[in-house]
C-alpha cells in the first residue's frame, strides 16, 4: 500500500504538479511514513528519474524547473523552516560551489540539519571558494559542507581545505555531497567526509559534535 502511495507522490513530482505532490506528502506522514523514506523514495526516485531529460541533447529546462519547485514545495511541507536552534548546537556553513547552480540536495541538506537543532548558515549556489571561507571564519563554523552535481565542479572542492588552512582554520571538518561527488573518494576531493546522502551526511556530523563535547 505504502509503495503503491510512494509511487503516486513520484508521479505527481514528475508532473510538476505541487499541489498534488504536498497532498501526497501529507498523506504519507499521515499514514506514518518517516520523512527520511519520503525524501529518499519519493523525492530522489522523481529526481533520477528526470536524468536524461538533462543532458546537453534534451534539454527541458521548463520541465525540470516545476518539478524542482514541487521538490522543494515538499521539501519545505516536511522541513518547516525556522524552528529555533537549540542552545549550544554547532553552526555549519553550506554552499553550492562557483560554476554549479544546482540546489535541490542543499537545501535539503540544509533542511535535515535544522530539523535537528543545528545552526546552518546557507550561502546558496555557485559559491565562490573564497565566500565559504570567509563565512566560516565569520560564523566560526564547526564545519563547512559543499554540495556538487557537476563534475567541473570537483576542481573548486579541492581548494576548500587549503584555502581554510591559509586561514588558521585547517582544524575544521568539510563534507562533501551530491551526485557528482559521491562518487570520488574523500581523499580525492581533499575532503573529510563524503555522505551518501543528507541523513548520512547528518549521522556523520552528529557522531563528529558528539565526540567533540565529549
Ligand atoms: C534538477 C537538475 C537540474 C536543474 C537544477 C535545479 C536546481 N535548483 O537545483 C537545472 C535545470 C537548473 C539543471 C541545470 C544543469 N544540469 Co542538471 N540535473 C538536474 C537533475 C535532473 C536532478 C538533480 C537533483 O536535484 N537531484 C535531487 C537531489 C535531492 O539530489 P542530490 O543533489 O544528490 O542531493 C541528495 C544527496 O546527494 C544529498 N546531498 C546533496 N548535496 C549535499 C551536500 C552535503 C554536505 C551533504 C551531507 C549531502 C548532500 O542530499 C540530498 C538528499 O539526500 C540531475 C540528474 C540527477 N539524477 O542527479 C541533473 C544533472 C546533475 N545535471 C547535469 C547537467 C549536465 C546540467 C547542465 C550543465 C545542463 C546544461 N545543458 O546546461 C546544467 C548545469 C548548469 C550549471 N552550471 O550548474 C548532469 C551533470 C553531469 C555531470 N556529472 O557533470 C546531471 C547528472 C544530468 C545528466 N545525467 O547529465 N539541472
């Protein structure tokens, strides 16, 4: 029954129908479906389904725009944006790098973390390295997290942790994610971790401030 609802919450994503896809949302949440599984089944599934509708030969930019914007409407439905840090919980600074400008999986991240009480300083897409590095000495960040959909991206993800230890700040922890960078190595990135997903993303972090006020 759930799967059958899952697939009803795809589909209307993939019509770009917003309305119809927050109703799903709400509709599995209603039926206990944990927001993890949504985002997972529901959302990504949608998403990798759109693939080659992205590709320099068939491009539908109108297309893949409504469905982004019915990701994000559920996204928002699940992640309610504003609920108050709790005290003492660390501050992360995430961005999409110069040159990519997708932001569905931060905003995600992004959202996921909030849900869990931490601090998330969002610098949007197509970051410049050297704003992320600013904005982690402002914010005194615990640790900066890139997102990457595009592999030309993968060049400017080297350069955080340099750039951070120029700073005096090579004692903070970066993390990766996205499609394009889940599939290099943290080594390869010059990155701490790279997390399969937001929740693996989130667990890593938990267990990294976890240890940290131990
Ligand atoms: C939607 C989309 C777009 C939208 C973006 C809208 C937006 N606001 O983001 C638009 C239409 C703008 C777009 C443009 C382009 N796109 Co596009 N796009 C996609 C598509 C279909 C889905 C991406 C997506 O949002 N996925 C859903 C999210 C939720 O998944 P996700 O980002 O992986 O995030 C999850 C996790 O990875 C994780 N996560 C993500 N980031 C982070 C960060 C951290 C720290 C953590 C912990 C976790 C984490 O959290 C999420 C939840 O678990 C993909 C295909 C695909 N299957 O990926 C192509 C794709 C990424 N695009 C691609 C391309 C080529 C382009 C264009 C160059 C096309 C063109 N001809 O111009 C341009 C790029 C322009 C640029 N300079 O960036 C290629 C990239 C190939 C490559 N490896 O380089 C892909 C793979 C399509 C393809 N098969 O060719 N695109």
């Amino acid at each position: 029954m759930i799967n059958s609802e899952m697939n009803k919450l795809v589909e209307t994503l993939l019509q770009g129908d917003h309305a119809g896809a927050l109703a799903e949302a709400k509709r599995l949440r209603a039926a206990g479906v944990a927001p993890e599984r949504i985002v997972t089944e529901g959302m990504e599934a949608a998403m990798s389904r759109l693939d080659d509708k992205c590709t320099v030969e068939s491009f539908n930019l109108l297309e893949i725009m409504l469905v982004g914007r019915a990701v994000s409407a559920v996204a928002n439905e699940l992640y309610p944006e504003g609920m108050p840090p709790e005290q003492g919980r660390a501050t992360f600074v995430i961005a999409t790098l110069e040159g990519d400008v997708h932001d569905l999986g931060k905003n995600i991240t992004r959202m996921v973390l909030i849900g869990k009480g931490y601090r998330v300083v969002d610098l949007g897409k197509d970051c410049p390295v050297e704003n992320l590095v600013n904005a982690a000495q402002r914010e005194q960040a615990d640790a900066v997290l890139v997102s990457g959909l595009i592999s030309p991206v993968i060049a400017q993800v080297r350069k955080v942790r340099p750039a951070l230890a120029e700073r005096g700040l090579g004692g903070i922890k970066v993390v990766a994610g996205g499609a394009a960078l889940k599939q290099s190595s943290a080594e390869a990135l010059n990155v701490d971790y790279v997390a399969e997903t937001a929740f693996d993303g989130a667990r890593y972090l938990d267990e990294l401030m976890r240890r940290r006020h131990e």
